[in-house]
C-alpha cells in the first residue's frame, strides 16, 4: 500500500459516526473559542470604532447582525442540501446526521434575520414588514427548514427520515439563489448588494471589516454547534453499538 | 487594514442611546445574543438528557465508571 | 420492434404505451368514484364563496380582491386531492409494481399526475367564470385568470406529488404536506393571481404568464424524478 492510499483510507475513515463522534468532539471547543474571539473583534470594531452613517445613523449597526443572520441562514441551508446530497448518493448515515444537526440552527438564523429586519426596517422604512421578494423569499426560507425538521421528526425510521428530508432539502435549495439574488432581479425596498468581489465596496472601511469579522464569527458559532449537536445525535442513533457503552464510561 | 484606536463615542450614554436608535439597535443584539445562548444550552441539554438516559438501564440502575449500584437484578451487573 | 428514431428497439413506444395505461388506469378508476373528483370542485367553490361573506359585499374590494382569492381557493383545493395521489395505489399494491416496471418511474409519474391535474383542474377552469361573475370580474380579466390558472394547476399538482410522496404513509401526513408543499407554491400564486393583476393595471399579462409557463416547464422536467425518488424512499 502506498503512502497515498494510506493516507486517502485515514481520511475515509471519519466518514464513520464513531470516529467522527471524537473528531467533533475535539474540534468544537476550537471553533467556539475562534468565534468568541472574532465576535469580540467585530464588537469591538462594529459599535465603537465604526463611524456613524450620513442616511441611517446609528441605526444601520444593525448591520452588524442582520447580516450575518441573513448570510447564514442561507450557507447552513446549501451546506445541509450539499450533505443530503452525499447522504443520497453514498447512502452513508453520518451524513443524515451532519443535515439534521444543521437544520435547527438555520432555522433560528432565519428567524433571527428576519427579526433584526423588521427591527432595521421600522426606523429606516416605517413598517415592520413589506411584501418585497427578499423577504417573501427569506420567509419561504423559514418555512424551509421547519418543514424539514417536522418531516424528521413525524417518521420514525431514521434512515427512512434521512433520506425523505434530503430530498426535501434538494428541491427547496432553488430558494437560495431567489434570496441571493432578489435585490438584483426586482425592484425592491430591501438595498441592493453593496459588497461585490469585483467592484471597490460601497460603504467605509471599518463598517465593512465589522461586517466580514462578524459573518466570520457567526459562521464559527454555527460550526460548533452543528458538531456539539451532531454528536448527540450519533450517540441517539447508535445507542445500541459497542464503542457507545465504552464511550459512556 | 486600519482601525483607529480612537473611539467614536464620546460618552457612555451616547453610547446607550445610539442616537434615538437604542430600542432597535439594542433588541437587535439583545435578541440575537439572547438566541445563540439559548440554542448553547439546548444542545447541552439534549446531550445530558441523553447521557442520563443511556446511563439508566431498564431496571432503573444508574451506571456509574462501568459498575452499579444495585443488586443481582441489574443486568449491568452481569457485564465484564 | 419498430419505435421512434433514436430508439430503435421500441422502448419509447413502450415508455408511451406504460405512461398511456397509466393515465387511463386513472381515468378509469376517477370515473368509477365521481365524487371523490368532484370534491376538491366543491370545496373551491365554497372556500371563494366564504371571501366576500367575509370581508362585505362592496364592489370595488371584491374586484380587487378576485384573482388572490381564485387563486388561493384553487391552490387549497389542489393541496385537498394531494393525499389520495398515491394513498390508493400504496395502499392496493399497484404503487409497488409501477416502481418494478420496466419503464422508469419517472415518467409513470409525470403520467399519472399530469392525468390527476386534468380530472382537477378542467371542472375547476370551467366553473372560475361562474365564481368571477360572483366577484364582478368579466371578460378579459376572466380570460387572463383562466389562463393562468391552466398553466399554474399542473405546477401545484406537480409540485404538490412531490410533497405527497414524501408524506405517504406518514403520521399527520395531510397537515405536514401542506407545510412542505405551501411555502414551494409561493411562486406560482404570486405570478399567477398577479398576471391578472397586471393585466387589469394595463401592463400586460405577458411577464407573469411566462414565468409561470417557465415553472410549468421546469416541474414537468424536475418534479416527476424528486417524486420518483421519494415514493422509492417510502416503498423501502
């Protein structure tokens, strides 16, 4: 056996819920801790050093969290569709587990962008909710992964389960891209993009750092808490495997 | 990458009321922080939840390092 | 065998002649239970006659509110015939051997579906001018709002197949379908009830109509494989 095969067998190996169950188990205090320290940052940078905008005020801080809520609402769902994807073709059972253990934290980021929306929109537009196609769509979005975790949890076989939300999350991931790019396609009260990776951004610099530190930190949180909950997950569903009753004691 | 060292505010309760925006501005964060420290302990919650409940056998032994408490009845008492 | 250019060896004649049995199998058992189609007929026409008992007799909202509340009483009568879809056939065997055929499951499904939209959906587009008088729309916005609705039932009886394979046999399974299914016919109710909305504001009906046309083409081609798939899922 060559090295390469060796090293390729390695890696496979944590396609299994028992290796992976201590690889997560080691990995999530290191994400939790790089998101405390990069939320700190982006506080930091977000509400004291970034300057007051000419139009919004104070208020456009809200930024700060709208956005990243919004942005991964929508990565945990592609994330999660991706899994189901793998767990349909390779019919491996950990991947079912990784989708299941993103669902509830994409749903709460849903809800909490649409939250800090409204929250944003009253001061900015005079209402707290507008039947514009981003927050129709983010809506739908919502309505998305609570229908995935109520699919999960109304059939009892988990394989069964796993397989009949996969498909679910395929045909809903079209969504995604409507969110994304609703602002382009029509005329909406919600602002257009304005950080592109070709045009220079259109807001001042820390603004913009505050932003990306803090998708950064989010992105670190849903992390770890995908694999802290897909650890309990495993240890639900093979309960009844030898490593389980060892890994108990 | 510049961030200056100087702050924008100028005093702490200017800082609070974030220019008349301080409801919206601080539900914002409030809800958001409040949220992600729920969910942290939710799944902490399942996890001991879990934990208790496959510490349990059928008898209602609690296992404890692999050895119980109770009496021949329990069938942990019966593993190596 | 003789069969179409591509395929010499006469599958496609076989794939035709399975997706042709299939549609008369329906047909033949929709007419033996009359009722059962007529029923999602009825409940469209109770459920626009509840809006204006509810919201007052005035004219002017009741015209307004036509095409959103046509279009809602068609959708939620489309979501009421979804759980016998393949409750019938699961429950008799004959869903099990549609998936043992020969011919890819798929297209028996697209089949049968497409057969289910007609028996629906053809009593319902006959009876919306009747309902439109009841809303004092006439003419042309009548015409736009049947259009509308025929390019748009296929897509909630499509898409909604997709939503009962998923849930067949399932604890809850009718309220579970409408939340999974609800949220994926947004689309197709906001271009649908707003091209008549466009039409009557004199911007053309165009834009909406095809986009809708555009969701026909897209659930036809897309809808029968995820359905295909999530009755195999159920059938294990």
């Amino acid at each position: 056996m060559t090295a390469m095969n060796v090293r390729i067998g390695t890696w496979f190996k944590y396609a299994s819920p028992q290796y992976f169950y201590g690889l997560a188990g080691q990995l999530w205090p290191w994400f939790a801790a790089l998101s405390a320290v990069l939320m700190g940052v982006g506080l930091w940078v977000g509400l004291l050093v970034a300057p007051t905008d000419a139009q919004q005020g104070q208020a456009y801080r809200i930024i700060f969290v709208h956005v990243p809520t919004s942005q991964m609402s929508m990565l945990i769902y592609v994330v999660m569709a991706a899994w189901a994807a793998l767990g349909l073709a390779f019919n491996t059972r950990l991947s079912g587990m990784m989708a299941s253990a993103l669902a509830p934290t994409g749903a709460m980021f849903t809800l909490l962008s649409l939250v800090t929306g409204s929250l944003w929109g009253k001061p900015m537009w005079g209402a707290w909710w507008v039947w514009d196609a981003r927050l129709t769509s983010e809506l739908i979005l919502l309505f998305l992964y609570l229908g995935f975790m109520a699919l999960q949890s109304s059939i009892d076989d988990p394989r069964r389960a796993d397989k009949a939300c996969a498909v679910l999350a395929l045909v809903g991931v079209v969504n995604v891209p409507i969110i994304y790019f609703s602002v382009v396609w029509w005329n909406t009260l919600h602002q257009g993009a304005s950080v592109s990776l070709s045009k220079a951004p259109s807001m001042a610099a820390p603004m913009l750092w505050g932003m990306v530190v803090m998708v950064l930190a989010f992105w670190m949180y849903a992390v770890a808490v995908a694999l802290a909950r897909v650890r309990t997950i495993i240890l639900e569903r093979e309960r009844h495997a030898d490593w389980v009753q060892h890994a108990l004691e | 990458m510049q961030i200056g060292c100087s702050m924008h505010w100028s005093s702490f309760s200017e800082f609070w009321a974030m220019g008349g925006y301080a409801v919206y501005v601080w539900g914002s964060f409030g809800l958001t922080a409040l949220a992600m420290v729920a969910e942290a302990c939710l799944v902490r919650h399942r996890r001991q939840a879990l934990m208790r409940e496959l510490r349990t056998d059928a008898d209602g032994c609690v296992g404890v390092d692999g050895r119980t408490e109770c009496g021949e009845r329990c069938i942990n008492a019966q593993r190596p | 065998m003789s069969g179409l250019p591509g395929h010499p060896d006469g599958s496609s004649t076989r794939t035709c002649a399975a997706m042709l049995a299939v549609a008369r199998r329906e047909l033949l058992l929709a007419m033996q239970h009359k009722g059962e189609v007529l029923t999602p007929l009825i409940f469209f026409v109770v459920v626009a006659s509840l809006f204006p008992l509810g919201v007052g007799p005035e004219p002017a909202l009741l015209q307004r509110m036509a095409p959103g509340v046509l279009w809602v009483s068609a959708l939620l009568a489309a979501l009421l015939s979804l759980p016998r879809l393949f409750a019938t056939d699961h429950a008799d065997g004959s869903l099990e051997l549609m998936a043992l055929s020969v011919t890819p499951l798929a297209w028996l499904v697209l089949a049968k579906v497409l057969m289910q939209a007609l028996l629906s959906g053809v009593p319902l587009l006959l009876i919306t001018p009747i309902i439109c008088v009841q809303f004092g729309i006439y003419g042309n916005s009548t015409f736009i709002l049947m259009l509308s609705l025929l390019i748009g039932f296929p897509v909630l009886m499509l898409v909604g197949s997709v939503g009962a394979a998923l849930t067949l046999g399932v604890r809850g399974a009718g309220v579970l379908l409408a939340l999974l299914v609800l949220p994926l016919y947004v689309p197709v109710l906001v271009f649908g009830a707003g091209a008549v909305e466009a039409e009557a504001a004199g911007l053309g009906a165009s834009g909406h109509l095809s986009v809708l046309a555009a969701l026909l083409v897209l659930s036809v081609f897309f809808a029968p494989l995820a359905t295909a798939a999530a009755l195999r899922i159920a059938l294990e």
